[in-house]
C-alpha cells in the first residue's frame, strides 16, 4: 500500500496532467481547451513548431500607437457627449445664471442679425450653419495671415512710382498754393474756357479722360484742370469746405486769365465742387456740364424709393466705407492708409468699392485704362498723406451748407412792408429770378452702378430747368472714358456748331473800323 502511494506520489506533473485528460477532466472545456493548450505552450517555448505551423508575427510599434490613438479617440468622444449633456442640463436651462444674464443681449443681437438667415439655403439650419461658417472664416483669415517666403506663390503686383514735379502752380489770397494743368487752344485764342475739378483718387492729370487736342482746337476751347487741395501738388487745407473750394475755382480762374465766365465739367463725386461753384459763385459761371454726377447720399430731400434704389445699388464695402465716413471717420482714416498707400496698386473696383456694367467691366480691361488709373494714383497720392483723402470723403456725405432746391430757379418778388404790399396790389410787383439761371448738362447712364440713375432723377425733380440726357446700355465709365463720340457730343451740345480759335487780327481790325466809324468808341 505504502509503496502504491509512493509510485503514485513519485508521479511527475505531465504525467498527471495526462491521466487527469485521460480520464475526461478535458471535457468539461470542450475541445477550445487543447486549441488553447497547445498555443500556450507554443508560445510558452515547450513545443517547437511544425513544418505546417505559421510563425507568429510580432505586434510593431505602428499598430500599438494606432490602438492608442483609437482608444484616446473613444474617451475623448464620451467625454464629449458628457459635457454636452451637462451643458444642456445645467448652462442651457432657463433658469441657469448664464441664461438670466447673457440670453437677452444675445437674443436682441440675434434678433437684429437674422436677415443674414436669407443668405443660407433653405435645406441648413443657421443654428448649425453659422458657427461653421465663422469657424471657416478665422481659418481664412489665419491662413491669409500668413508670411510665406516662396516666391512661387507671390501673384504679379505693380508697385507705385514716383514721378518728378510737373504742375504750374499759383498762389492762392490765403497763402496756398494750387496746382494746374493746361489743354487744348491758348488763353488768348480760347472762345471757350472750361474748369474741371477730378474725382477721388484721381488727380489734374484726369481731365477729359481721352480727350484729343484737335478736338478741342476745332471748338477754340481751353481746358483747365487742377489737384483739390492735398491732392497732386496742391497745398493741403485742412478746414477746407464746399464754399472754399469753389472760392479757390474762382482765384484760379483769375490767375490763369480767364476774365469772362467759365464753365465748370465734372465726373462723378467732382460734381460735388461744381455744385457748389453754382450756389456760392453762380456770377463767374456761364454753364455745367455733368457726367454721371454724384449728389449727397444722405440729401435730405431724396425721396425714400429714390434713397432705396440708390443704396441697393451699391456693394456692401461702398455702404460701409459711407457709413464710416458719416460716423467714424477716424476708423476711415485707417481704412484708407491701409488700402491707399501701401506702395502697391490696386484695381478700381476693389480701391473703390465699385460694382460695374459689363461696358464699364471691358473698358477697365483694357490696358490704356489701367495705365490712366494707375498714373493718376500715383500723382493723387504722392505726398503721402491720408487726410485730404479722409476729409473729401467726409465731406461728399456732411452737410453741404446748401440745398439743390436752392439752385432751382424761381420768381422772387418783394413784398415786404406795408408799402410795397400796397403798390402790388395795383401795379406789377418788382420781382427778380432767383437761382442758377445759366445752362445745366446732364449726362447718366442708365447701367450706372456707381452713381445710379435714381440720383438723376432726384435732380430732375429738384431742378426743372436741368437737361437731363439719359444714355441707355451706358455705365458709369464708358461715355466719359476714351470716347471720342462721346466727347464731340459733349462739346457739341455745349457749344453748338465748331467754330474753331480766335482770330486776334481780325479782331482788332473790327474794333479799328468800329472806332473810325463811331468816334465815341474810343
């Protein structure tokens, strides 16, 4: 007995392990358990493997990071959903400190914001949409913040060029002085002397955009053009307004011998300054002819749909940069800097916020524009300095000091006193013409996306006695710029039939026969 325990407790462990599979302990794990028995060993190193087992493949660094990474991923994703959950149940609720202190504000902002909504299409939920739009828009900007260093991808741009003085420039009563350039026939040959003031961003080199020399000649005509003070290589005057730009009109119209009355030709926002030479200096002026004339946006007296149809035709920028200049124009001032003397040009639309007609688009391609454009720029700009850019600006959109009614012309009769009321009664009352009485000319396009045609009919309704020439498939550009028609037409409605330049000698033989004939003319 004692020798069977021992030979049974002498037994080794495989062997036991043998007799307890033998005897059927193994079934009760199925056959999985040999499966698994067997790998263990394998692995464990006490079975080689066959020539029919694969070799086990070792797991490498790329696939534990990829499990990490995942099982982060899944963490990070519940974690979410938590904080989401807390939020709605905690922040979210009406009752919650948030809510009570920043869902009002939030809701007034919102509220004044949703015609934004308009923009999305109907298929989006904004509440989702827009912070994927703005998310959008940082990314842009971040992305557009950066400084890359490859050329590669630097675009074409030209820079700004400086040029030698060239003006003429006279002295003003105050001490300034004012720039000028001279086209077309001489001073004392000229039938006919135009004064023309130039746009924003443009300079005296602007003139009549085109405009041939023969063509002048042909009408005897002498155009003068200037720089607006800070422009060009005039002096900057810093309290300048509408009644002083048109008193410096007048001394420049004086030092350049123009004697007898002028006319006054403007583009645009110039209009601005040949309005006010028609209400403060309407005795020096024989005439106006307007291209495409801008008024005062803000002109109280514009009726609403002539309002509405004015500012929906204008950009956002353009709306904008009105709205600066109105309220904030310190802001407009960095605007300008920024967009303006940054050494670099730039294109009309985008410097001044311009949509155009599809005449306007292709002229602006053209490269004798773009060499006129950038030429202009170059001369407007050259002294560098921002705030006579600013102050024209504002001033297109302040308080003119006067109203276009105040150029209508009308029968003004005196009837104070007791006396003169009196006489009226049985005589005719002495009555007087008030207003601009001399010739007005208008010309707007009716594709005009600048200065829309809705201000043309504003001045119309204002002043009946202005010729308004309405010029249809026409922009804002395209009858002013590089039309040789179109300048013959101007000057032909101004000035009738060409009758070319003075004749001095004939002149004073008339004046000599004139003064045998009738002593008394001497």
């Amino acid at each position: 007995m004692a020798t069977g325990r021992k030979s049974s407790s002498a037994q080794s462990w495989p062997e036991e392990l043998t007799s307890f599979l033998d005897d059927g302990g193994a079934a009760r794990y199925g056959n999985d358990m040999f499966e698994v028995s067997a790998g263990r060993r394998k692995a464990a190193g006490f079975e080689s493997p066959g020539a029919g087992d694969e070799a086990v493949r070792p797991e490498s660094f790329g696939d534990q990071a990829k499990e990490f990474l995942r099982a982060w991923g899944e963490m990070l994703w519940e974690l979410g959903k938590g904080l989401k959950d807390v939020v709605q149940q905690s922040l979210i609720t009406e009752d919650s400190f948030v809510v009570q202190k920043v869902g009002k504000p939030c809701a007034k902002v919102s509220g004044r914001l949703k015609f934004l909504n308009e923009y999305l299409p109907e298929d989006r939920d904004p509440v989702l949409a827009w912070p994927v739009i703005l998310f959008v828009f940082v990314l842009a900007l971040a992305a557009l913040s950066v400084n890359t260093t490859n050329d590669s991808f630097t675009p074409h741009v030209k820079k700004v060029q400086k040029h030698p003085s060239s003006a003429i420039r006279v002295q003003l009563p105050d001490g300034r002085h004012i720039a000028y350039g001279e086209q077309g026939v001489p001073a004392d040959r000229a039938r006919f002397t135009i004064i023309t003031p130039h746009s924003f961003l443009f300079s005296r080199l602007a003139g009549i955009p085109g405009m041939k020399v023969s063509l002048l000649e042909e009408f005897g005509v002498r155009l003068v053009t200037y720089d607006l003070p800070g422009f060009g290589e005039s002096d900057h005057h810093p309290e300048r307004n509408l009644n002083s730009s048109a008193l410096d009109m007048s001394y420049l119209a004086t030092a350049v011998d123009a004697t007898d009355k002028f006319w006054v030709l403007c583009f645009s926002s110039a209009c601005m300054h040949a309005w006010a030479a028609l209400r403060y200096i309407p005795d020096r002026v024989a005439g106006a002819a307007m291209v495409a004339p801008m008024i005062n946006p803000y002109e109280p007296r514009m009726t609403k749909d002539e309002s509405s149809r004015t500012w929906a035709k204008w950009v956002g920028r353009r709306k904008l940069t009105y709205g600066l200049a109105r309220r904030f124009p310190k802001l407009l001032s960095i605007l300008f800097q920024r967009k303006y003397f940054s050494g670099i040009h730039g294109s009309i639309s985008d410097w001044l916020s311009l949509s155009t007609a599809k005449k306007d688009e292709a002229l602006i391609q053209q490269p004798q524009f773009e060499e006129f454009w950038h030429r202009n720029v170059e001369e407007s700009i050259r002294q560098g300095d921002v705030s006579p850019f600013t102050e024209e600006f504002v001033l297109q959109v302040s308080k003119w000091g006067f109203s276009l009614a105040d150029l209508q012309v009308q029968r003004k009769c005196q009837h104070k006193g007791i006396l003169p009321w009196l006489k009226s009664m049985y005589s005719q009352a002495d009555c007087e013409l008030t207003g601009f009485l001399s010739p007005i000319h208008l010309w707007q396009g009716m594709d005009d996306e600048v200065v829309p045609p809705s201000m043309a009919d504003c001045i119309s309704r204002l002043l009946p006695q202005a010729t308004i020439h309405r010029l249809p498939d026409e922009g804002h550009f395209s009858f002013f710029f590089f039309c040789d028609e179109c300048h013959r037409q101007i000057l032909s409605t101004l000035f009738g039939v060409p009758q070319g330049l003075l004749d001095k000698k004939v002149e004073v033989d008339l004046i000599e026969e004139q003064a045998i004939v009738n002593p008394a003319l001497e």
